[in-house]
C-alpha cells in the first residue's frame, strides 16, 4: 500500500455461490476486504458493474432481477426493487453514473439511473446482446451480440428518443457471437477491440468507424484486455489459453493469422473458458478468472503466476480499481445514486417532472456563444417555472394580487420564452451540424 493509502482491489463473481454473489481483494497478498450477498446464485458476465467507488450493480444470471449494494455493505439495497423484463446478459453505467444500459436477450434498454426513469429500449441485434461499453466520455455506448454485430450508439440521440433511430456505426466482421469488448480512452477518437468465437481479434479506430486490423488465433477468443497505451493485447480463449501480442509488431496488413502458436500464459485448468481478465494500471500484473473456478495472478514480463484465488463456481466478471479501502468502512454513508424502482415503460407518469439536463462542449458553447444572455445570474438556470411562475399565476387570478406582482411576473414568463427559443435554434443547430458530420 502506497503512503497516499490508495490500493488496487480485484472485485470477482462467480457463479454457484448461494451465500456471496461478489467480493472484493487485495489480489496482491490475497486478503479479503468485503463479501456482498444475496446475489441468489451469482452475476451473469459481462453485467458486474462499479459505480464511482460507491455502489456495485450486478444481473442476476437467472432472474429478471438487478442487485445493488452499497460498496460498504454486505446487505443489498431492499428500499428500491430492480426488476427488469428478463435476464440481463449484459449491463453497463456511464461514467457519470447517470445512464445504464442493460442488455435483455437481443434489446437494450437504457434508464436514467436517480429516477428510474426508462429512456429508450433499442432492438437492432437478431440475437442475444453479449456486452455494452460507454466509451470514456460517456458520449457514446458499444453493444455486441451473438449474431456478431457490433454496434455504436450515440447516447444523446437515444435518450432524446429519435424517430427510426439507427447506430452510429453498424460493424458485421466477425462470424460468430462476440464475446467481448474493449473501448480505450479518447472518447470518439479511441481505438476498439473486439473478440469473438470465430478466433479473431478485431481493431477499429471510432473516429473513422474504419477496421484497422484482424488478428486470428487457433482458439475461439472469449475475453480481451488491453494496457493504457494500447500497445499490448490480451485475449483469453473458449479452451483455456491466454495469449498476448503486440500492436507494433503484427504486420501492416489488414488480416494476420499467427502460423504458429503464441507464447501464452499457462496456469488455468484446460479445457476451460477463460471469462474474463483484467490489468492493473502500471500495466505489469493481469488477472484472469475462467470456468475452472481459479481466479489467476500473473507477472506479465516473466509470465510467472503469482498467485492463485479459488472460488466454488466459474468466475463471471473481474474489475481492477484502485481506490482507499476506506471506503469498505461500514460507517461511511454513501450518496444518493439509486432512487426510484426502475420503470417498465418508456414515458411513465410523472414524466414531465424529470429534470432537464443539458451537456454543452466548447464546441457547441463557443458556436453558440452569440445565443447566450449575460443580463442573468447563473442562478436564474435552476429557475423551476412550472412550479413558481404557473402557480404564483393561479394565485394572482383567485386572489387578486396587485398589478405590479402580475407585471414581474409576466415579464419572467417571457424571458422563459425567450431562453427556451434559444436553447431550441442551438440544440437545433447542433442536431444538423452532426448529421452533416
């Protein structure tokens, strides 16, 4: 532990384990640092989720159900039900924890996490949805399937819920399901990695929505971790292998198939299926957990295996994530994420009390800027005119204020007005400047 008390903790689940569904370590020494139950069985892959060191969201592999635990508790949250129309296969949050998106057999459906409130659900995959993944600006979300698209998703336009609302980008390279994902740092400009069963490793650049490079092993792939610089890629196998390779050093061609087997990462029972891997930050330890119920720690310049958990079922997810353990302390009290049950449909009642966010980049503040009115506070944007203005109007008709009051008060109606005219002209401006792009 590094004197600023922060540590890397491995959070792990596994199925076939009644009593804990997930759990924390210090995959170094071994230590266990906190178990969270009543999962009922285990998370699914690809749905165990860490939300700003303060919950833990996980699907539940058999049930329409979602578990939330507070990060410091072993007991879920019992308040609010989760409860979803099916099985989640795949499950991901924004990084602002303000969305999430869950995949449910082949739909998405995405809800605004406080209130619960179901923006969109999305039916462009013909098979089961395997992963989704924000990309690191949350402007964006990544869905893959069992039919072998992956597709990208523009956040804004699906909670805006467009009419005939399409992907961003729609990719059918791989011939098989794919099993996992990887979208690096650089919002839109990152680079994407994608694995599947047809052996292939696939490298998109967003930016351009262009495929960059393929590389095919011997083995069906089924997990993909790649270090911060993106040079090195690792992917785990449908039997039980662990390969890496270097960016730099495949060939400048669009399609490489290694001629002879890579060095690998030997330790996991064979045959198994390695689920899922993770990489600390310096990039020199990777942790791999497969079906053979071992959760594996390896040096990755040596390929010496260091260290090795067992559980009572095959691991399903695994997440590095460096943080001050003491966060695991039960008298810490966790903000306010979750705090409504989720809705089942799109546009419930009470729908028109939901808050209204507004995202603006330079772009669009810089573009703009001749829209904006400077003769207000910055307090007068929280301004609740539904609640103040309209009422404060009713009680001038029944009651008869003064003139004066009902001067003011019209004047503000109108300034609305002219706010909501110009919030319109520059969203409208930039809904067309991105489908000229």
């Amino acid at each position: 532990m590094s004197g600023n008390n922060m540590l890397e903790v491995l959070f792990v689940s596994n199925t076939n384990d009644h009593q804990l569904s997930c759990s924390v370590w210090d995959y170094r020494t071994g230590t266990n640092l906190m178990n969270y139950k009543g999962g009922g069985g285990g998370a699914a892959t690809h749905t165990l989720s860490v939300v700003r060191s303060e919950y833990l969201v996980a699907g539940n592999l058999t049930k329409p159900l979602l578990h939330v635990w507070p990060i410091n508790a072993q007991e879920q949250m019992t308040a609010i039900r989760f409860v979803v129309a099916g099985a989640v296969s795949a499950l991901a949050l924004s990084p602002d924890a303000t969305y999430m998106v869950a995949g449910i057999q082949e739909t998405l459906y995405v809800w605004h996490v406080l209130t619960g409130r179901m923006m969109n659900t999305l039916s462009k995959h013909y098979q089961t949805v395997t992963c989704v993944k924000f990309t690191s600006d949350g402007s964006h979300f990544v869905s893959c399937g069992k039919d072998g698209a992956v597709l990208v998703w523009n956040l804004a336009r699906v909670v805006a819920q467009e009419e005939n609302l399409a992907p961003l980008y729609t990719f059918n390279d791989h011939g098989l399901p794919v099993t996992d994902v990887y979208v690096g740092t650089g919002g839109m400009r990152a680079y994407m990695f994608t694995v599947s069963l047809d052996r292939a490793c696939k490298i998109y650049d967003l930016n351009s929505g262009a495929l960059l490079l393929s590389v095919v092993f011997a083995e069906g792939l089924q997990s993909v971790a790649v270090n911060a610089l993106e040079t090195q890629v690792f992917v785990g196998t449908n039997a039980g292998s662990i390969f890496d390779f270097f960016t730099n050093d495949v060939p400048r061609v669009k399609e490489y198939h290694f001629e002879e087997a890579p060095k690998q990462f030997v330790g996991h029972t064979k045959p198994c299926t390695v689920n899922c891997l993770a990489l600390s930050a310096d990039g020199k330890t990777l942790v791999s957990g497969g079906s053979d119920s071992h959760v594996l720690v390896w040096n990755i310049s040596s390929r010496q295996l260091l260290k090795t958990l067992t559980f009572k079922g095959a691991i399903t997810n695994l997440h590095i994530k460096l943080t001050n353990p003491a966060i695991f302390n039960p008298e810490h009290k966790q903000p306010q994420v979750f705090a409504a049950n989720l809705k089942r449909m799109i546009d419930p009642e009470g729908a028109e009390e939901m808050p209204i966010e507004i995202m603006v980049d330079s772009i669009t503040y810089d573009g703009e800027s001749n829209y904006v009115t400077t003769n207000y506070s910055p307090a007068d944007t929280c301004y609740k005119p539904q609640s103040v203005v309209c009422g404060s109007l009713s009680n001038a008709s029944t009651k008869s204020e003064d003139s004066e009051e009902l001067k003011n008060l019209r004047q503000e109606v109108e300034r609305l007005r002219h706010i909501n005219k110009k919030l319109f002209e520059i969203s409208s401006k930039q809904l067309l400047r991105q489908k000229r792009k």
